[in-house]
C-alpha cells in the first residue's frame, strides 16, 4: 500500500492511542499539529514517574521517528556532466549526461534533441520532458494499482503511451502545459470493474498521485480496459 493511505490509517491510530495517555491530545481537528503533539507527549512526560518517563519516552521517540517517515520523505538524485575538453564558450558542449539513483540505478540522460540539435544532445538519453512525463504517468499506475487491489480486483498488466505538451503557460514561459495518459489496463480473474467502476479508480488514483499534486500542468487521463476472462 502506498505511504499515503498507510501514513494516514497509522497516524489516526497513533492519535487515537496517545489521546487516551495525554488530554492535551484530545480535539476534534482531524489534523496532525506537530506542534501540538510535541507539547502534549512533554506534558505526558512530566507527569510520569522517572522509570516510567523512561520506558513512555523510548516509545514516544519510535512513534515521532514513525510519524517522520510517514509525513515527509527524501528523495535524492546525482546529476553528473563533464565538459571532456569541450571549449564551451561557443556554447557547441555535450548535454549527455548520468542521473545516478539512491538505489544505485544509472540512467543516461540528455537535452531533448526538440530543444537542442544533434549530436549536442543525445537522442538515446532520457530528457527531462520526457522524465517528466514518465514520473506522471509512473505515479498514476502505481495508485490504480494500488486502489485495484484493494477493491479486490487483479490487475494483469498496465501499460501507457503518455504524451507531454510542450507550450507557453500563463505566464509567457514555455512549460509542460498538459500531460495526457492513455492507460491500457488488461484484468484477470472473474471479477472485472464495470465501466463506471474503471474510471472511478482513475480518478481516485490521479487524486492521490504526489507528482500530479506535485505539478501545474493539466493531467488528463483517458484509460482503456480489456480482461483475459
């Protein structure tokens, strides 16, 4: 299950337990103030003996390291160029370049050639517009079938073919105004969605999607299915 839905279940738990150890925890805002909760576990402490201070402080602190991970992650990427004796200046440089990932993965990236011409961008490396896209329509999958599974129906493969628009915004500036998915979804088994159902889950997978709540650019979604049934 994806760290949204598990992040928010485990947080409404966590509340519910420590509102029962901590009055200052008890309110209605179905909100998590950081603040707040570190004010009420100081309070909590304060009020405990010192060899239960101990043991409740050894919990609280796995609990703030928990709730860490589930409210904010970090992501890290090493973009890495070299100019290999390129004079520069004349602006005539290699933009191949190697995203490296923290699981180790390297990929060979590039200016898109629509942007700057061959051979001084590498038509075989990834873009940035390309990645873009692909982060989009990456996240969007993994929701749906995150969403499909819980609803209890099995998914047997998922593929899309999603096009970015390259356009100038409000603001004059070029930008990826508009990204399109076209998902094809093929099911297995004898539980199929119905149409209604299929779009449904779409639709719930592009609200929960962090890159398309991470973006301005306008994502549409046109989604396709067939079953092996």
């Amino acid at each position: 299950m994806p760290i949204g839905l598990a992040g928010r279940y485990a947080v409404a738990c966590i509340f519910k337990l420590l509102s029962r150890r901590i009055p200052a925890m008890r309110r209605p805002e179905p909100t998590l103030p950081l603040g707040h909760l570190a004010a009420g576990i100081e309070q909590h402490l304060g009020q405990l003996g010192h060899r239960r201070r101990g043991v409740w402080a050894v919990k609280l602190i796995r609990i703030i390291k928990f709730l860490g991970k589930v409210l904010m992650s970090e992501y890290i990427t090493t973009i890495s160029w070299q100019r290999n004796r390129a004079v520069f200046s004349d602006n005539r440089y290699s933009r191949k370049h190697v995203w490296t990932f923290d699981g180790g993965a390297e990929v060979s990236a590039s200016a898109s050639p629509h942007v700057v011409p061959i051979p001084l961008s590498d038509p075989t490396g990834v873009d940035p517009e390309e990645a873009f896209v692909a982060a989009i329509s990456s996240c969007q999958m993994l929701w749906f079938l995150s969403i499909a599974c819980q609803r209890g129906f099995v998914v047997e493969s998922y593929s899309d073919k999603a096009v970015g628009i390259m356009a100038k915004n409000n603001d004059g500036k070029l930008a990826i105004t508009r990204v399109t998915l076209r998902p094809q979804v093929v099911f297995a088994g004898p539980k199929v969605p119905d149409e209604s159902t299929f779009h449904e889950i779409h639709e719930d997978a592009h609200r929960e999607c962090f890159i398309a709540n991470s973006v301005r650019s306008k994502v549409l979604c046109d989604p396709t299915m067939t079953s092996t049934a």
